[in-house]
C-alpha cells in the first residue's frame, strides 16, 4: 500500500507507491530535494525523519553512520517508507521548464583524453533537446536493465553534443564497452536531466571549485557557463589527481590565458618520477586547507569521490564556509 509523506514546517504531503523511493517519490510529484548520487553512497539527501518508519531494502547507506540513524536521519536516495512518516528536509529552488525525460542519443564521437578518460559525444535527434542546469548528469540505460551515471561536462548553451567523461576500471560493465565495444553511429538511450549539483545563479560571492579526478567533468560545464556568461568574479579551481598524466585536459590552462579572474591549482597525490612535478602534492583537500583559513564570504562546488568530497566539506565547514554555500557531487564507480 501507498504511504503519505508530511514534510516538516510546511505541513504539505505527497504519497509514496509500494517500493518507491522518498527521492522518487518527492521528484515525481514536483518536489525539489536535495540529491546527488541516488546510490546511498554521498549523503545529499540526508533529511531527519520525525515520525514513521523507513528501510533500505537490504541496500546499505554508506553516507549514513550508525550514531546519524540512531539520531533520526535517514537518506531519501534508497529510503522507502513502511508507514505513514513526517519528514524533515531542506527543499531547494529550480527553475521551471525542465523536465526528466527518456530519449535516444546516437554516438556522433569519442576519444581518448587519457590513458584512462574516454571522452563521449552524444547527438540527440535534430528535433530533441535536453533542458539542463551546467553540472547536472544523466544516466545511460543499458539493454541489461542497468543505468550508469555521467555528469554533463559540456554547459547548456553549447549542447549540439553531450559531452561525457568516462573512467576506465577493469570489470566495469559501461567502461569495458566504452573502452573496447563502443562503435561511432551506435544508438544509446539516456534519461535526465538529474542531480542538484548546478550553478546557483544571482550571488556575488568569490567561487571556489575542487575536482577530484573525472569529477572535473561537470566544473568544466559550470565554468564555462560562467565564461559564456561574462561572470568576473574571482575564482579557483582545484583539480586532484595521482599523476601528470591524469590532468587530461588542457583547458585550464588556457582559461587561465583568458580569465584573469580564475585561478587554477593542480595537485598530484602520486606524481610519477618522469612528471618531473614542482607544483603542489598531497591531497587535493589538504591544499584547499593550506590555502583558505576563511571561506565566510565564499560559495564551494567540490565534485569527486566520496571520501574527497567529505574532506573537502569538512575543511571548508571548518574554515566558515556557510552551509547554505557548500554544494557537492559525491560518485562511487559501480562494479557490475
């Protein structure tokens, strides 16, 4: 049976279907929760529940700790009500006029960025459009019933291709056809626009933006929003990675060329004896640290790995950076 879910302060309510999601559930019937993943694994979704019971359907939120469940949080990504429940959470604005959608997209190209990025060129049908904020992604359906996840990398005013960044890791059911099957001309199905990591528009704040690896991909639709856009506030960019080699592209530098209001910072956590590097090392977090003692007046875009994104978070929570200013992408490669 159906469950009613009360939000918290407004009083409003929507009904969620057997088996259904929270997050599914609250997108479906216009709310706007926070979400990123949609895995359990980043923890945007993190809301309080106040009354009722949730499960997880034997899937484990790995962004949520024993003491947070105990306390009454729950992630609304992979949460499904048992009961009637009332729930405390943080709705966000979007903007009207975007709408999920399920479409085709035919490979137009693709390259090698590096010797483990694969780039991805999608076309659309002459007589289609996807409707996207910069930094959101979508997901490529797979004839096996799977979906895997790609930010955007390319920003909405230039979308006659959508542009992905795909990651190599052996076993990977996408990134072994991408690497080793994908044909130009094939025909894909994608389904989006999803995710609440976009630019928030109308600030003036001095922005700063962490990558960790592919995590670069939907910072490089938001910065060229903002380039397009003619944008001049100050900016930095972190972009950590292991090696020279995983830098695999050279747009920063050359924003850099022609932005004289962004900064740009690689750091390298392994670099390799032939890099010959004399730039920054360590963890990409531990040089926003070293940094930024006051982030107060800032507003924060980190993309990457989980465990980056939280260290990123906590540093720049410590430094003063207001919570309302802090907006992240946390992905986990999926194994199968």
């Amino acid at each position: 049976m159906s469950h009613r879910v009360t939000l918290a302060g407004s009083g409003e309510s929507f009904l969620v279907a057997p088996e259904e999601t929270l997050l599914d559930a609250a997108l479906r019937q216009g709310r706007a929760f926070p979400y990123g993943c949609r895995n359990g694994q980043c923890g945007s979704c993190k809301s309080r529940l106040l009354a009722g019971e949730v499960d997880y359907a034997g899937r484990q939120p790995g962004a949520l700790t024993e003491a947070e469940r105990r306390e009454g949080w729950c992630l609304c990504c992979i949460g499904r009500a048992r009961s009637d429940i009332t729930l405390e959470v943080r709705e966000i604005g979007r903007s009207a006029g975007q709408e999920v959608r399920t479409l085709p997209a035919r490979v137009a190209r693709f390259a090698l960025l590096s010797h483990d990025v694969m780039g991805i060129w999608l076309q659309l049908p002459k007589t289609e459009r996807l409707a996207y904020f910069a930094g959101q992604y979508i997901d490529i359906l797979m004839r096996d019933g799977h979906r895997r996840s790609f930010s955007l990398a390319n920003p909405p005013h230039d979308d006659a291709l959508l542009e992905l960044h795909v990651r190599y890791y052996p076993g990977g059911v996408f990134a072994e056809y991408a690497f080793h099957t994908l044909r130009e001309k094939e025909l894909l199905r994608l389904r989006g626009p999803y995710g609440t990591f976009y630019l928030r528009e109308g600030a003036d704040r001095p922005l700063v933006f962490v990558a960790g690896g592919t995590g670069f991909a939907p910072i490089k639709a938001i910065l060229e929003h903002l380039f397009a856009a003619g944008v001049a506030r100050p900016m930095v960019l972190y972009w950590g990675v292991r090696a020279v080699r995983d830098l695999y592209s050279a747009l920063p530098a050359q924003w850099v060329e022609r932005h004289p209001n962004l900064r740009y910072i690689p750091v390298l956590s392994e670099p390799r004896a032939e890099d010959q590097w004399y730039g920054r090392t360590g963890f990409v977090h531990e040089a926003l640290a070293a940094d930024l003692n006051d982030l107060s007046g800032h507003a924060l875009y980190a993309s990457g790995p989980p465990v980056m994104v939280q260290a990123v978070s906590e540093i720049a929570l410590q430094r003063g950076l207001p919570e309302d200013c802090l907006y992240s992408d946390a992905f986990e490669f999926a194994a199968n």
